[in-house]
C-alpha cells in the first residue's frame, strides 16, 4: 500500500464535487414539488449543502484514515499535513468555474443567458437560486416564447454568494482528513467513551 498521488486525489475530489452536484439537484428538485416557499427552500439549503459538503469530507477523511495506516505500518516517515488544503483550494477553484461564467455572463456579456444551464451544471447552487434569484413571471401561457430572461432578475451577490460557499471546500478538505488521520470518527471509541 502506497500513498495516492497528488493529481489521483485530486481527480477523486472533483468526482466526489460532480457527485454531490448531482444528488443536491436531484434532492431540490424533490422538495420543489412541496412548493417554493421560505420553509421548503431553507430545507432545501440545508440538506444540499449537507450533502455536497459531505460527500466533500468523505474524500478527504478515507484518505486520512489511510494516510493513519500507512505510518502505523511504517510505509512512510511522516504525514503531509497541508496537503488537503491545497487540493481543497484546487478543487474550490474547479467548483467556482461555472459560477466565474455567470458572474462574467451578468457583468460583461449580458446579452447571453447561461443562468439556465448553470443550475444544472451546478446542482449545489439550485437550492441557493430558488431562494435568492426571483423566478421570471410570466401571464402568458408557459409554452409562448418570451423574452424575459432569468439572469436579468439575478444580482451580482448570488454569485459572489455561491464563490464564498465554495471557498468553505479547503476548510472541510482539511478537516475531514484531519478527523481521519485523528481517528476522530471510530465508532468503536465513539460507543465505549
């Protein structure tokens, strides 16, 4: 058993971000169909950040707990301790890509409207968007072309809103793989404490 390269970690992180991008969109839309109010919404938030944040903690705890055992069994002489901080920042970068686009979108080509695609793409922002970007009205029947855009009703906070979520990435990298190396999460210690 060796220690996991950089980039392999790395490429697990954006996959456990996709992941949880996934299953937040998917568990907004679940909720949507209660209704969109400030109860369902602030559910909504809860439960998707809980989720991508998790599943964020998850990658970086298994490889902790690794790292724990390969210096139990001598593998390797000490434990790279920032390691995870800087692939939280990579990852919070990668995260941000999307939402860079939209503040870009808003600021300097308004004429284009990627607000739609972004809420699929970035299925941890949904639950954000329905709370904080009001949905474009219409009286019409909802099948007649309109003009009215999404993006036109969004303020440029949302976006810096969802960079400082994804800037909390490197914080719960950096704990989940200190809890992991710590052995802070044994259920066996947890039970008999």
């Amino acid at each position: 058993m060796k220690r996991q390269p950089f980039y392999m970690l790395l490429l697990k992180g954006v996959g456990y971000i996709i992941l949880g991008n996934v299953m937040c969109l998917f568990v907004t839309m679940g909720l949507a169909m209660f209704g969109a109010n400030m109860f369902t919404n602030v559910v909504s938030i809860m439960c998707g950040s809980a989720i991508f944040f998790m599943l964020v903690f998850t990658v970086a705890w298994k490889d902790g707990t690794a790292e724990r055992s390969l210096i139990k069994n001598h593998r390797v002489d000490s434990p790279l301790k920032y390691r995870w901080i800087f692939i939280g920042l990579l990852m919070a970068l990668i995260a941000s890509i999307p939402t860079i686009v939209l503040l870009l979108n808003k600021l300097v080509f308004p004429q284009e409207d990627t607000f739609f695609l972004y809420r699929f793409i970035n299925g941890s922002a949904y639950p954000f968007i329905m709370t904080f970007v009001e949905p474009v009205v219409t009286e019409n029947d909802a099948w007649v072309g309109t003009s009215l855009r999404q993006i036109d009703n969004m303020d440029v906070m949302f976006p810096v809103l969802m960079l400082v979520y994804y800037a909390l990435i490197p914080v719960v990298t950096q704990l989940g793989y200190w809890m992991g190396f710590n052995d802070k999460l044994n259920q066996d210690k947890i039970m008999y404490k």
